[in-house]
C-alpha cells in the first residue's frame, strides 16, 4: 500500500468517524407527556408560558431557538 493510498484511508475513516458522531450525538426530541396540561396543546404561545423564560419549567439553555415546537416534539 502507498502513501498516498493510506492517507485517503486514513481520511476516509476520519471522514466516517466524524459522520457517525455527529449522526449519534442528536439524540431524537422528547414526545409531549400524556397529562393534563399538555393534553390541552394550544400552540407553541401555550408551550412558552410553562417553557418560556420565566416559566415553571424553562427550556434548557442548549434548547434551540424557535417557536415552533411541534416541529420537533409530538403526541404519542
């Protein structure tokens, strides 16, 4: 095997690494819980006042940003 043959071996198994990584390190978002206050889902106004800043139970600050949660998150 060349050199050369054994860099782009090389590269590519970075290359994959890195791809299998990134593809495992996203895990899938939460699913709505199945109780009372998220049974009446309203829209993504009614998520904030609980999840908003300020609220009972705030996102977490590596949430990302967007108001549009179901987007993300579902009914099970």
């Amino acid at each position: 095997m060349s050199r050369r043959q054994l860099i782009s071996l090389l590269a590519l198994g970075a290359l994959l690494a890195l791809v299998v990584y990134l593809a495992l390190r996203n895990p899938k978002p939460p699913f709505l819980p199945a109780d009372d206050a998220h049974r009446a889902f309203d829209g993504a106004e009614a998520c904030l006042t609980c999840h908003g800043p300020g609220g009972p139970s705030p996102q977490a600050q590596k949430h990302p940003v967007g108001r549009d949660c179901m987007r993300c998150h579902a009914f099970r």
